[in-house]
C-alpha cells in the first residue's frame, strides 16, 4: 500500500483503526486499515492494490445501517468525500451534485435553507449521501429514488467510472442495483433532480396530526421541523442508545397471505405496498409477541418502538444477531412470516 500512500492524492491509511464511533450502534470494531476516501480520484488505485493483494474489503459511509464485528479485516474505505452545488436548473428542475461523504441530514437542511423544498420528509436521517441509494431510503411516505437523476459510481468489476442514470438503479421498497449488487459499486456523487413544482405529503398518521385543523398547507420547512420533532421523540439517539434505526424491514405478502392472517388476527396493522401487495407493520407483529422494552444482557429492543434493537452498553453484533433471531423465530412460529434484517451484516 506504500505507493497509493505517496501518490498525491493518496488517501489517508490509518492500520487498526477504532471504529466505535464510525457504527451507530456503538459495537467495539477494529478496521485493519482504513483508507480515508476523501476524492473519487483516490479509488482506482486502492481498488487496484486490494486486487493484486486479494483482500478482503468494504465500503463504510456513516456506519448508521451495519453489523458490524470485531475486527473488519483487510481494507475498510471510509467515503468522505465532500461537495455540493447546483449543477443545472431549468423552469421545472433543480439539479444539485452531491459527494458521497456529504451527511444527509446536512444536505436535507442546505435544501430547505435553499428554497428547494422535496426532501423535507426525509430530515433527520442518519448517514452520508452516499449510502442513501444503497437502500433506497424512505420516511414518511417519500423515498430517495423520487429525487436521484443519477449516481456516479467506481465499478470494481470494470475497474472504470459509471454514470447510472436513475432507471439503471433498479430502486424498489427499501432496495436498489447497489443492494442487489453488494461488492461492485463504490458510489461517489449523488445528483438530485428537486423538482419546482411541490406538494406537501401528509399521508402518514404522526406528521397528519402535527397540521390537522390547519387553514393553510403547511410550508417545507414547517414539515421539516415537525419530522425532526417527531423523530427525535420516537428514536432513540444513537450517540445515547446504539441502535441502527429500524432492524427489520417491514414483510411485503400476497394478498391472499394478508386476508388469511387478518382472519385470525383482525388487529393486523397493514397498508397496500406500490407493487399491489401487502406491507406488514414489522414492529407491531415484534410488540405483540412481547418484546418491546425486553433486555438481554446488553442488547434489547427499544422500549418505544419494537423495531429497533438497542446496545445498551458493551453488546455486540453477536448479541444483536442472537436476540435477532429469538425475534425472527416467534414471529415466524405465531404469524408465519419472516422477518429479514436490515442492516447490512459485515
Ligand atoms: P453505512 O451504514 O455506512 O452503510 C450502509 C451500506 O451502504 C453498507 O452496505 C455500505 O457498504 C454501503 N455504502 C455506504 N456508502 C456507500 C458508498 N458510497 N458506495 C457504495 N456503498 C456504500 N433508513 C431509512 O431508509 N429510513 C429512515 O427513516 C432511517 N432512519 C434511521 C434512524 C436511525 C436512528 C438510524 C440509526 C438509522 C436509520 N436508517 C434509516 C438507516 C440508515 O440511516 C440509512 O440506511 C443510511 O442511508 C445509511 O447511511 P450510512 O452512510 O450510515 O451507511
Ligand atoms: P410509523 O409512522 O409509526 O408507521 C409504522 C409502519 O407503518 C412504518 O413502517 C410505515 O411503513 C407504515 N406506515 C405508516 N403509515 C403509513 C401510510 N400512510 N402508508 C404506508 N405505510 C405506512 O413509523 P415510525 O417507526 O414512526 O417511522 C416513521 C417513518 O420513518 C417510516 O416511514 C419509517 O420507515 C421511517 N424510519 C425508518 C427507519 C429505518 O431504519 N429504516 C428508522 C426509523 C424510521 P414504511 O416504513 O414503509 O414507511
């Protein structure tokens, strides 16, 4: 790795690295060496080095959706890179380009602030911009496939940059190419297409109820701040409780499997899912068997949301996996559904 590290856009390698900070849910790691991604420039030639070296590697954005173990062994690339700027806007379109280490949460705030309302649903995630097409993620009834134009991306498999145009990204529920595809894409810049003409979407019960009665649709930033209030009373904070926000996704069924189950068990919280099938309440299926606010040794699960799992001090992703899958046994025995994890397992 010497030449990569005198190369004057080397990133910076940092042997045995901590990374309780770097995961959200607090776990003891150790990264063998960590490359600091801080230019897509940096990338080919540490993806060249891990080839000739045959090691083992991952890419880690803010570590806020990752199991991760003790020792991370070969190379761990921490995306940094930064940027953001208004790369077009027409009559119907903003277009901003984003670097993949950007926070979210950052960037979600500078397009309020901005003027360019869209994103607001989707305040107070955690992560980097980076990650935010992995899974596709959502709140709120939006999600961030609304909003991507393109990714461009460093394939491993080319070993040569790409641009995907936002139909090449295969996004669905909570998933995407990147996801289906782990291992080849390293993303490096966001481009988000805002469009002009906004909407304000309430549809969900909790941001409904902030704005009911009112004369006046509410305006982005009011929506904003209310999902950040919203969400800073129901989740717990990472940097008090670790925890990877929602451990499992909610189970999408046929129809006929939803109508079986509704029989006997007219309580069933549900809603249609974009695809014509049926979305599960993941967490109500978790509190009815009774694990709500449950603790094992120093994992549980969350006393107001049964979707999150929580370290409550010295877990690790051995306790969060075991307590997993006591959860994801009960529910298969009670409802025959199966519960699949999130969060990505390293
Ligand atoms: P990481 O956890 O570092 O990585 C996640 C995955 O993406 C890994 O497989 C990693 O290899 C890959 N990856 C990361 N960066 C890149 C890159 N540049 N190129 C290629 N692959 C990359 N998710 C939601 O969808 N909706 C929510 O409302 C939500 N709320 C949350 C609340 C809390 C309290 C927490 C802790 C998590 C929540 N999450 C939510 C999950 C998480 O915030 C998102 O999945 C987020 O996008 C992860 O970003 P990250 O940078 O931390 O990614
Ligand atoms: P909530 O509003 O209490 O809703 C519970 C579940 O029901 C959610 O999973 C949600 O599905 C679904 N739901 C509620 N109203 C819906 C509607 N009108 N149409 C379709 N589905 C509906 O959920 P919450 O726990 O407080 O979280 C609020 C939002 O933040 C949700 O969108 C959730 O996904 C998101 N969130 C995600 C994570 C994560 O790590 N993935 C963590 C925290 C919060 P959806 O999940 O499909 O939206």
């Amino acid at each position: 790795m010497n030449s990569a590290q005198n190369a004057p856009t080397s990133p910076k390698l940092t042997p045995n690295m901590a990374l309780k900070y770097r995961n959200t849910f607090g776990f003891e790691v150790c990264a063998e060496s960590a490359y600091e991604i801080t230019a897509a420039e940096q990338i080919p030639k540490v993806m060249q080095q891990i080839a000739e070296q045959k090691l083992p590697w991952r890419v880690l954005g803010g570590g806020s959706n990752v199991i991760l173990p003790k020792v991370l062994p070969g190379v761990t690339l921490l995306m940094n890179i930064p940027g953001q700027e208004i790369t077009r806007s027409d009559e119907s379109n903003t277009v901003i380009t984003v670097g993949a280490g950007v926070n979210w949460h950052d960037f979600v705030s500078w397009t309020i602030e901005q003027q360019l309302p869209g994103l607001e649903n989707l305040a107070l995630i955690p992560g980097t911009v980076g990650a935010a097409p992995i899974q596709n993620i959502g709140a709120y009834g939006a999600e961030v496939a609304d909003f991507i134009d393109s990714i461009e991306a460093f394939d491993t498999a080319a070993h040569a940059f790409v641009t995907l145009p936002k139909a090449a990204c295969q996004f669905a529920y909570r998933d995407s190419y990147f996801k289906q595809n782990p291992h080849r894409f390293i993303v490096t810049k966001v481009a988000f297409k805002i469009p002009k003409a906004w909407e304000p979407r309430l549809q969900y019960a909790d941001l409904a109820r902030q704005f009911a009665g009112a004369d006046t649709k509410p305006t982005a930033q009011q929506i904003f701040t209310a999902v950040c209030n919203i969400r800073s009373q129901k989740l717990p904070d990472p940097k008090v409780i670790g925890n990877a926000g929602s451990f499992f996704q909610n189970p999408i069924v046929p129809d006929k499997q939803y109508l079986d189950l509704l029989q006997v068990h007219p309580q069933l919280v549900s809603y249609p899912d974009q695809t014509g099938m049926r979305k599960l309440a993941a967490g109500w299926l978790i509190d009815q068997c009774g694990f709500k606010g449950q603790t094992v040794g120093s994992v549980g699960v969350y006393k107001n949301q049964a979707l999150v799992l929580v370290n409550h001090g010295d877990g690790t992703a051995e306790d969060i996996l075991n307590l997993a899958k006591s959860i994801q046994d009960k529910v298969r025995e009670i409802y025959g559904v199966q519960l699949e994890i999130e969060p990505n397992i390293f």
